[in-house]
C-alpha cells in the first residue's frame, strides 16, 4: 500500500532540492550527491536502530542513530530552503557522526572507514575556493578521526558496546554490505547520468551557439548590404543635391553677369531676371526640401494646427500647378466628390507642401494628357474628419519592382529620369514622413506603365463650424485699405550689407523711413537717442550682441515698439525661443516683399 501511494515524482524533487535555478547540473552535482546521501541516512539509520532493537541491544548509544536521521533531515531542509553552504557543513558533521557511530558498535569495520574516506574527500569537493577556511576546517576534522579511531580501537575502548562484527548473525553482515554497495553503485550511477546529461547540454548548447552565429552572421551581411545599399544612396543623393544645387546657381550667377557685363534689350533683361528669379526660387525648394527631411529624421519636426479655409488652399495650389500644367501643354482639374467641411484645423503649410509635391511629380512625369485631383471625405463625425486627395495622372507609370523603393529617401526609379527631369529623390519620402505627421499617409495607388499613376494622400482633422466674419467688428476695421508704411519710421538691424540694401529697398518703395543697425549694440544706442521708431526689423545672428540679448534688454528698458525677427533659421525651437525673448512676430528669410509689408503693418496698426 505504502509503495502505491509513493510517486517516484516526489523523491525526484527530493533529489534535486537546491538545485533550482542553478547554472547547470554539473554545478549541481555536489548538491544532488548530498541529497541522496541524506535520503539514505535517514533511511538507513532508522533501520538499524529498529534492527539492533530485535536483537535485543538496548542502551542510551542507540540515540546516536537517532541523531544521524535527524541530521540527515536537516540537510534536505536546509537545500529546500537554498543554504547549501550551511547544508554541506552539517553533511560534514553527519558523515563523521556516523563514521563513529559503526565504529563505537562495531570497532575496526569497513563501514566505519569507509565513510571516513567519504567524509575526507567530500571536504575536499564540497565547499569553493572562496570558502578555503570551511575547507581545512572539514578536512582536519576529517583527518583527525582516523588515527583517533586506530588508537581507540588498538585501546580496546572501542567498541564501546563490547560488540564485534564477527559475534552478529551472518544476514546483518550481508545486509549492511549490500546496502553499503548499492549506496555506491547509485552514486556512480547518479554521476554517468549527470555526466551524459551535461555531454548533451553541451551538445545542444554548441548547436545552438552555431545556430546563433548562422543567424549573426546572416544579419550582418543583410546589415552589410544595407548599409552599402544606403551608402550608394546617400552618394548618390550628394551627388544629384550637388547637381541641383549647381543648376540653379549656375543659371543665377550667369545671368546676373549678363545683366552686369551687356547692355541687354528691356525686353531680355525681363527675361534674364524671370530666369535668375525661377532659379532662386528651385534654389531655395532644394534647400527647403533638404532640411526638412534632416528635421524628420532627427525627430525634431513639428506640426503647426490652424484653422483655415480648405477651398481657399485648393484654389492657391490649383492657380499655381495650373500654369505649370499648361506650359507643357496637359490639362490639369481639381475635383470635389460630395460635400467637404469649409473649415477645417491641421498644418496648412504641409498639407499644401504634400499636395504641391505630389502633383508636380504628375505634371513632371507626364508629357501628353491630364492631371488631375480628387478630393473627397471619409469617415467623419461631428467635429473630426479624414480628408482623401488622388492625384491622377497620364503618365508614363511605375513598375512593381521600382514601387517597393518609391517612398524611400534618395530615391528615384530610374537614373536616366534624374538626367532627363532632375530632381534629389527626397520628395515622396518627405511626402509621406509629413502625411504621417498629419495622422495619414502617402501611398502609390495604382499605376500601369504607359498609362499613367494614381497616388493618395489621406490626412485627419478636425472640423470647424464656418461663421462670417463681423464685418462691424474692432478687428477688423482696424486695418483699413489705406493702411501703409507711408512715412513710417522703421529700425532694420542685419549685419549683413546685402540684406540690409535688399530690405532697405523694399521698405523704402512701400513710403517707410528706414534706419540701419548692423548689431544689437549699435541698434540699442540708435533706439536711446530716437523714440519714434514704429517698428524694429532684427536679425537673431549678429555679432557684438546678438537678436535675442537686444531684445531682453530693450524690453527690460521698457521698450514697446513692436520687434519682428527676420532670420534664416526656419525651426521652430527657434520661432519659440524668440517669443520667450520678447518678439512680436518671426519672419524667416527669404521673404516676398509683400509679406514684409503685410506683417509690419498688421504689428504696427496692431500695437
């Protein structure tokens, strides 16, 4: 009954007690040596005394069996509850307590020395070498029992129950030295299984580290192409930009000497300076283009929510791209497909900068035939919406393979469409990186080569109630049409001597008066010595005192006229770093005249 209710599963555990995330068996081998030796002391001592008790011996010397199972206990204890240093020493204790044990029974017997020996190699083994004190410890402990007991027993004061092994009956004899043997022959068998058990980890563990190398080895040369791939691309991408850089610039500085060096026609010099303007404005597409894409990747690029009228941007872009449509002969049409919000809220700027680059990519790869553009609404609630835009066209079409790489930076489907129609390769993916800013994306449709290309771009919004404008409303009488910088005194501060002519013309041309400072320091000695000073136009990077520190310490003055910054630096960290500085207004370079204008007269008619 008791050998049914026993699972073997149970004495598994019992063996493997500490072992629990250990590194390996063979680090546990020690541990589970310790455990069987236990599981057998208790069991053997338990015995004996029952089988010593039937033979009549009685006496105080039959509790030391007692304590040999009690300590054995302890042992598996203290392994469950992981104090394997402190479980190995009371092993120590326990072999040699036994030890004396058979030899205060049964004098000079096998047994007794045997587990001497055990108990002298076991101190050599069981503790690290960190542990070097516990190590001499057990093993001086252990040494000294064995003279200890030769001189006892060569006394005669051992035995000390006046037994000898030979007055026993022969089956006990028997018995304890097939129990003794079978206690080996498990160890050994314990150890070939440890030992086959750590071959096969060892095995499994070099096939999987080859494995693991197999794979690193793969990645690496995957890694290794790609970045060759991406390497190829950036060189080829400096090489288009400074290609496209070079094109523009070209054509500006040779005009320019054509307009300095001859005496052209009035209707040439038009033309000349139409050119150099066409150039300027590439120029600065190309260099817009460029920042943009290193701001997305840096993560530093932000999207700008502001209401505005859709149909308002549609008509911009479409009288714009219509020009561009017409002076290569194609037809190019704007579509609405049911109703869509008037107002709405997202990033005017990028919206139109994706719509302008989508369809100038239509307009440039298509030579015969019509653009066009698609707008319709998706889901929608009451004060959210998503926006579709298809851009159509009848060109010449993308094929699968060249599709898969179309949206990656620096690239372009075929080299020989760089020589015909120029171009970085940057647009598409700084299309799509912008549509993904404005929670939507950029995608190729569909496309059939020879037949031409649709490509959607998707945007989320939200809806905003259109109300007319009051026109009895303060605000909006207070510019009136005849508003301008006629005699309007304005304190233009650059160190730079081309844009202070350049904004000096203009300003001047619109009626203003214009002084000039070409650092913050001279601007601050200008404003003391002259009050009526309308508006302040600075630069933020200026020698001496820069932008920012000016405009602290005018505004600590107590200054204030309105102050715009007018720089090159187009982040927008830059735009709110002004703002805490103390400007009224940012202004990027280049600017159009009329949006100097415009915004000087909204801050000065403002104030």
């Amino acid at each position: 009954m008791f050998l049914k209710k026993l699972n073997p599963l149970r004495i598994t555990r019992v063996i493997y007690l500490g072992t629990k995330d250990r590194h390996s068996l063979t680090e546990n081998r020690i541990t589970i040596f310790i455990n069987i030796l236990s599981l057998f002391g208790v069991f053997a001592a338990v015995m004996t005394y029952f089988q010593l008790f039937q033979l009549g011996i009685h006496g105080s010397y039959l509790i030391n069996y007692l304590i040999i199972a009690a300590s054995a206990f302890l042992v598996l204890v203290l392994n469950l509850c992981g104090y394997i240093i402190a479980s190995r020493i009371v092993t120590i204790l326990l072999l040699n307590l036994t030890s004396w044990n058979a030899l205060i029974f049964f004098g000079r017997t096998f047994n007794g020395y045997y587990l001497f020996f055990v108990a002298i190699v076991f101190s050599i083994i069981a503790f690290p070498k960190s542990r070097k004190n516990l190590r001499w410890s057990s093993l001086s402990l252990s040494l000294m029992g064995l003279p200890l007991a030769d001189y006892l027993t060569h006394s005669k004061i051992l035995p000390i129950t006046g037994l000898d092994s030979s007055q026993f009956p022969v089956y006990v004899l028997i018995s304890d030295t097939i129990i003794t043997s079978f206690f080996l022959v498990v160890i050994l068998l314990i150890e070939s299984y440890l030992s086959e058990k750590n071959e096969v980890e060892l095995i499994n563990l070099n096939k999987n580290l080859e494995n693991l190398v197999e794979k690193r080895t793969a990645l690496l040369g995957t890694a290794r192409e790609e970045a060759m791939a991406a390497s190829r691309a950036k060189s080829r991408f400096i090489a288009n930009t400074s290609h496209e850089l070079r094109t523009p610039l070209g054509a500006i500085i040779g005009f320019v000497d054509l307009l300095l060096d001859t005496n052209p026609s009035e209707l040439d010099r038009r033309r000349y300076l139409e050119i150099v303007k066409r150039s300027g404005n590439q120029l600065l597409e190309i260099v817009n283009e460029v920042l943009d894409l290193s701001k997305i990747e840096a993560e530093r690029l932000e999207v700008e929510n502001q209401e505005f009228v859709l149909g308002d941007l549609i008509q911009d872009i479409q009288s714009v791209m219509s020009l561009k449509a017409e002076s290569k002969g194609l037809t190019f049409s704007v579509e609405t497909i049911g109703s869509l919000p008037e107002r709405i809220e997202s990033d005017p700027l990028r919206l139109k900068q994706i719509l302008m680059n989508l369809i100038g990519n239509a307009i440039k790869f298509t030579d015969r035939g019509s653009v066009t553009v698609k707008i319709s609404e998706g889901h929608h609630t009451e004060h959210a919406t998503s926006l579709q835009f298809d851009v159509e066209d009848t060109g010449m079409g993308i094929d699968e393979e060249n599709a898969k790489n179309l949206f990656k930076a620096f690239f372009q489907a075929d080299s020989t469409l760089l020589r015909k129609f120029g171009g970085t390769g940057l647009g598409l993916a700084l299309s799509k990186s912008l549509a993904e800013l404005l929670n939507g994306d950029v995608i190729l449709y569909k496309s059939v080569l020879g037949k031409g290309s649709v490509f959607r771009l998707t945007i989320q919004c939200k809806t905003v109630p259109f109300e007319k404008p009051n026109v009895t409303s303060p605000e909006v009488l207070s510019v009136a049409p005849k508003q301008d910088l006629k005699d309007k005194l304005i304190l233009v501060v650059d160190d730079s001597r081309d844009n202070q002519i350049l904004v000096g013309h203009f300003l001047t041309h619109a009626g203003a008066q214009v002084n000039i400072a070409e650092n913050g320091q001279k601007a601050l000695e200008m404003i003391a010595s002259e009050p009526r000073y309308e508006v302040v136009l600075m630069d933020l990077q200026m020698p001496v005192l820069d932008g920012y520190e000016a405009t602290r310490q005018l505004r600590a003055q107590g200054f204030k006229v309105p102050i715009i910054a007018f720089t090159a630096h187009a982040m927008k960290e830059e735009r709110d770093r002004s703002k805490e500085a103390g400007f009224d207004g940012y202004l990027t370079k280049p600017i159009r005249p009329q949006q100097l204008i415009s915004a000087l007269v909204k801050v000065i008619y403002k104030k």
